[in-house]
C-alpha cells in the first residue's frame, strides 16, 4: 500500500519534497506508535500490580486458613 503510495509520489515530486513528505510520514508514526508503546506498558504496569496484590491476598488467605486448622484440630 504504501509502495504504490510512493511510486504514484514520484511522478509528480522532486526527490527533495518526496523524502521531506515521507520523512514527515515515518515521524509521525514512530510518535504514534511511542504513544501506543506508552499505552500498552501502562496497562501492563496495572496488570501486573493488580497480580501482586492478587498473590498477597492469596497467601494471607492460605495463612490464615493454616492458622484456623491449627486450632480447630488442636
């Protein structure tokens, strides 16, 4: 898609103003793509706390259950 964006360029631009548009083009998507990186390492950062406190939970749940086993056989 975007060779054939590029090659009907051509024909009508100077090699100075094609690089200048596809150079624009190619920031443009590094920045949007930077913002998605941004976007998606978020949401792993909240996944991954919502996971350790899932664990933490866990654990003191098993705790606790330990500790009521202990007395109701003792």
């Amino acid at each position: 898609m975007i060779l054939n964006l590029i090659l009907n360029m051509m024909a009508y631009m100077s090699p100075f103003d094609l690089f200048q548009v596809l150079s624009n083009y190619f920031k443009e998507k590094e920045t949007q793509l930077q913002k998605e990186l941004g976007t998606h390492e978020a949401k792993r950062a909240i996944t991954e706390e919502n996971v350790s406190e899932s664990v933490k939970k866990i654990l003191e749940t098993e705790e606790s259950l330990t500790l009521y086993k202990s007395q109701v056989y003792y």
